[in-house]
C-alpha cells in the first residue's frame, strides 16, 4: 500500500472528496509537525469493524525527536490504545485529556483532533498528535510561540480551516519552518518573528526589530517595485481577514524572498495570520544563471547549424562546377553527411534541454534519401517504430548511421530504374536500441564484412557506432532476399 489512497480504499469508505480532503492535509502537514514537536498520526475508523481504527499516514517533526520509530501506517488499534481516537471521533471534539502512554520505552502525551470538511460536519478522520516526552524541559521564547501557532491550526481543524485550500498551480512546497516564521495579531503588528524570519527581512532593508511593527506597512516599503510592495501587503490583509492569498516573492535590495501567508482562525474566530519567509535570492541568482547559459547553447547551435549550412551549401556549389562525376558524386556525398548534422544541432536550437526527438531528424534525413533516389530508381523510404527522445551526444553520430545506411541501401539495393523499399526499424526494450535498415534489393556480395569494407560511408558507420555509441553493427543478407543492417546501442 503505497499512497494514502490505497490505504483509505482498502480500510475505509470515504467519498472522493473527504479523500482529497485527507490528501491536501497530509500534503500540509508538516507544517502543523514542526509547529507542534510533535508526530502526526491521521486514523479513520475501519469500515464495518466498530470500534477499530486504521493509520492512514504518518509524519515525523523535524524539530523535535519522534514518538515512533517504526511506521505506523496500516497499523490498526482497538480498546484502550484507541481510547483518546474514539473520544474525539464520538464526541466530536478535540481529546486532550489522559496521561503520558509508555511505547517502546518512550512516553508520549496523546491528542486527537477530529477533522471535518469546511462543506460537512460529519467527521471523515482524527489527526492524533503525540508528543514524546523523553526531553522535557522549559520551552524557549520560539517554541513557546511555535506551540501557541500550533494551537490556532489545530483548533482550525475541526471547522475545515486547515487545511488551507488548494490553489490551482499553487505548489506545496517551500518555505517551511525553518525557513522563517512571523506571527501577526489581526492588528497586522508583529507578535513573534524567527530569527530567520529576522534575517531575510533584514536582507531586504530592515534595519530594526520585527516585533511591534506593523507588517503589511513594512512589507509594503521594502520592494524595489511599488506594485510588488502594494500587492504583497494586499496578500497579507487577505490573510487576516480569513482567506489564503496566494505565495509571493519580494525583491528588495538585491534580495529574493519567498512569503507566503495564512490565516489564524481557531474555532472560527480571528487571531492574526502566521507568515511563512524563505530567503531565496541564491536560488534564483542561480535560476537566471540556468536561464542565460540555457539561452547562449541553444544560440551555439543555432550559429552551428547555420555555419554547416553555409559549408553544405559551399559544397554543393563546388559539386556543381566538378567536371568529374566521381569527384561530384563525392562532395555529393558530403554534403548530404552535413546537412543531417545541422538537422541536429537545428533541433537543439529549438529545445529547452541537451535532448532531441529523434524521429524527426529521422524522417527528413529519410526524405532526403528518397529525393536521392528519384533520378535514378523509385524508392520509397519509411520508419517503423520510435526513437522517442535521445541526448545530444548521440544524437549525433546515429543520424550520421542512419544517413550513411540509407544512402547505402538507396543507391546499391536496387538497380536503376527497379521499385523498392528501404525500411528504418526501431525497437527499444528500457533503455537499449535496435536499429535495422532492411531492403529487399540485390543483397550483399559474397565474403562480405562491414569492418573490411572499402567504402567510405560503411567506414564512417562502423567507426562511429563501435566508438561514439559503443554499441555494434552487422550486416547481413535478408531472410527472403536483400540485406538488413543492424546497429544495437543503449542510451549512456
């Protein structure tokens, strides 16, 4: 069972939309974890088995040590080890009575929380938030505050406030606790900011404390663009006033920081926002930098293609002027050998990474065979089957053996005049090639070895399958007539 809506359908029979309920919790809870020093447990009771409850999902805190050491999911308890889950399901509210439970030789204090769709009252599940005891001490000014934050989200469970809603596009991502917390009173004045919160504040200007100041003021002044400062202020007022704006990013300064706000709202009542603050000004230095270095190779290839171009089209004018036709026939040849490189490096100007897609490289390089062809047999050229997409860097050297195999199969398989069909069949089994170029023409001569061949384009092929694409070549006469020639490589 490995996603929770596995779990729910095997134990439980949840409508689909209390599961996506349970699901944009679960994708938000680590948050409340963190908040709270405390795991998470989400149970629901187990379908026509009363009394019985089954783990849908776990979350350990990354602020404090976990309760459970062993995973909890699918897990099912009854009787007394699910007293504190039945109260809250039964009863309908948040169970915070009971003392510490001995597991494992670790104490822990039990809470269930019911969890309720913001559309329905009826109870779908109970999030249980155990906390192990095992380093009580006195709580510092910041877990002080992370508790008393927890205790909103907590209390917003039961109405459906927490989670927040999901936003089409919105990531459930960054920024985390860690990151950096502030906690406004619906005032918008500063209850509580992290000391990272602190921090990215300051990189965008703030030369003072946070705490006292009035948030949506302050975070309207510091960005370098108007708009930006009214908006992100906007965005903080939609939290106080009980909805969840969207995520924003400020720049101020030379610094990029990540907001996002959401609304403290326990049982219904305002208490201020809770605003999340991740410093990301490396991140994105280092996004612009993927940018232009993205943005300067695709313009490499642009520039490369048209310089081959330029040499193809510098051949084909000295081919013309070539009074010897083997002379002519060879930079012929030449040309059509850069033409399919710049096909490559054409594609790649027009792709967002190193990777192309092959098959159509395939095809125009095939069309270029068949107009070959034409003046002197009539021979049609297809594909059977898909490349799918291939890295530059072989790429290359297999549209080179695609072109140097059809060329071969055009001139030599037929003879003038004759009706034929040179055929490219691909098949790809993971991550491995299978490449053949089948006619149904004259076949080979005998005694043949496509390593001792004197040619200059079954040189080039055997040179650069055995060594760029590290794979093999063989030639050979076809069952029924005519040659087949097949080139197994696998993706590097």
């Amino acid at each position: 069972m490995s996603t929770l809506r596995d779990v729910i359908h095997s134990y439980t029979d949840l409508s689909s939309n209390s599961v996506s309920h349970l699901q944009r919790l679960v994708a938000e809870w680590q948050l409340l974890a963190d908040l709270s020093f405390a795991d998470l447990l989400l149970w629901a009771p187990v379908q026509r088995d009363a009394g019985k409850y089954v783990c849908l999902a776990q979350v350990r805190p990354t602020t404090a040590q976990t309760a459970y050491y062993e995973d909890q999911v699918g897990r099912i308890v009854d009787g007394a080890e699910a007293a504190h889950i039945h109260a809250a399901f039964t009863e309908g509210r948040i169970f915070r009575e009971g003392d510490p439970v001995w597991r494992d030789q670790v104490a822990a204090r039990h809470e269930a929380v019911p969890v309720r769709r913001r559309d329905r009252k009826k109870i779908i599940a109970i999030v249980a938030r155990d906390t192990n005891l095992i380093d009580t001490r006195g709580p510092s000014h910041l877990e002080l505050n992370y508790l008393k934050t927890a205790d909103y989200l907590v209390q917003m469970i039961p109405e459906g406030g927490f989670p927040p809603p999901l936003l089409p596009g919105e990531p459930t991502t960054a920024p985390r606790i860690g990151d950096g917390v502030v906690r406004i009173g619906p005032d918008g004045i500063v209850r509580y900011a992290s000391p990272n919160a602190l921090s990215a504040y300051r990189r965008m200007g703030v030369s003072g404390h946070l705490q006292g100041e009035n948030l949506v003021e302050l975070t309207r002044s510091l960005p370098n663009d108007p708009a930006v400062g009214k908006d992100a202020a906007r965005r903080i007022k939609v939290a106080l006033a009980g909805d969840t704006p969207r995520r924003k990013e400020l720049e101020a300064r030379g610094a990029t920081v990540l907001m996002r706000a959401l609304p403290l709202r326990p049982q219904g009542e305002p208490a201020g926002a809770f605003i999340l603050v991740r410093d990301i000004t490396e991140v994105r230095r280092l996004d612009r930098e993927l940018v232009t270095k993205d943005a300067t190779i695709r313009e490499i290839h642009h520039r490369v293609k048209n310089n081959l171009q330029t040499v193809a089209a510098l051949l084909r004018l000295q081919a013309r002027r070539m009074g010897s036709p083997q002379a002519r026939s060879a930079l012929e040849e030449s040309v059509r050998r850069v033409a399919s490189i710049a096909m490559v490096h054409e594609t790649l100007a027009q792709s967002s990474d190193e990777s192309v897609s092959f098959d159509s490289i395939v095809d125009r390089v095939s069309a270029m065979a068949g107009e070959v062809a034409a003046t002197e047999s009539r021979v049609s050229v297809r594909r059977d089957g898909s490349f799918g997409v291939l890295p530059s860097e072989q790429a290359t050297p297999l549209v080179m053996v695609v072109n140097e195999l059809l060329q071969n199969a055009v001139e030599h398989a037929y003879a003038p005049g004759q009706t034929g069909e040179v055929i490219v069949r691909v098949r790809r089994t993971g991550d491995t090639f299978n490449v053949t170029v089948l006619d149904a023409g004259r076949g080979l001569p005998a005694g043949f070895r496509v390593d001792n061949s004197n040619r200059l384009g079954l040189q080039i092929v055997h040179t650069l399958v055995t060594g760029e694409l590290r794979g093999t070549i063989e030639m050979r006469p076809r069952e029924g007539g005519g040659t087949e020639a097949i080139v197994e490589f696998a993706l590097q």
